[in-house]
C-alpha cells in the first residue's frame, strides 16, 4: 500500500479539468439557447461537478495506492482518458459554440467512463462504484446536450 498522504494530489488532480470551465464560461451564445424546462438550474452545475470531481480523484487514489501493477496501469490509463475528454467538452461546447461536436465527446467520455468503471472493478469494487454518480450525470448531461443541439439546430 501506498501512503495515505497522496490521498491529497489524487482529489487535486480531476479539478484540471474543471479549469477548462472557467476558460470557456458559459456566455451570451449560451443565454441565448433555447432551453429544455428539465434543464437544472445553472447554480446546481458548481456544487454537482465539485462532488464529482472528489469522487473521481478518491476512486483513483483507491487504484493507484494499490501499487505497480498491470491492472492498475490499465485502469488508471482509462482514468486519465475520460479526464481529458471531459476536460475537452466544455472549450468545444462553450468555446466552439458547438453542440454537435460536445455530444461527440460527451458520448464518448460516457464510454471511457464505463471501460475505466470495469478496469477499477477489477481492482478495486467500492473505486467502480464511486465513479457511478459521474456516469449518471455525464448520461443525464448527454441527453442535455442532445437536447440542446435538437432544439437550437
């Protein structure tokens, strides 16, 4: 087992990605969307992607401190795909003002997420389960996105 202490970098880390959201806020093309009445309110995404990202970072440090291993090199390669998609979604939907595109990726980060899920599960169970809120959301966000490129076409 690794220490304890590394627990700290590993619930930093995910939050690079939320970096990207206040590079890319959302701005006036944004207001300007029309919007589905199911859309939570803008002030939920701060609070809900917070718990998301200690989550992701918990469930890593759950892999990493596993030790060297293949299957927790595996599993935290995973990890760090979905990470860069999702840090990838906010500059093309908010930067590129691009629904369509943002559903191409968020789509596929819904994926990376599942294949990192089954790789933690090997390792680790509880590391699989923690990141289910994560996949909940990103399929909740998905069916957003898609929404909003539906009725914004």
């Amino acid at each position: 087992m690794r220490p304890t202490w590394h627990l700290i970098p590993w619930l930093l880390v995910p939050f690079a990605a939320a970096a990207t959201g206040a590079m890319w806020p959302p701005d006036a093309w944004f207001a300007a969307l029309e919007k589905p009445s199911w859309q939570p309110p803008n002030w939920l995404f701060g609070p809900v992607w917070t718990t998301l990202y200690l989550l992701m970072g918990f469930a890593a440090w759950r892999i990493w401190r596993r030790g060297p291993v293949p299957a927790v090199s595996v599993a935290l390669r995973w990890w760090w795909a979905q990470l860069a998609l999702n840090a990838l979604w906010t500059p093309v939907f908010f930067g590129l003002h691009a629904p369509g595109p943002a559903l191409v990726v968020i789509l596929t980060l819904a994926v990376l997420i599942v294949l990192t899920m089954r790789a933690f599960f090997r390792v680790d169970r509880l590391a699989a389960a923690l990141l289910l809120p994560y996949l909940a959301w990103v399929g909740f966000a998905s069916v957003l996105n898609a929404t909003l490129w539906l009725m914004n076409r």
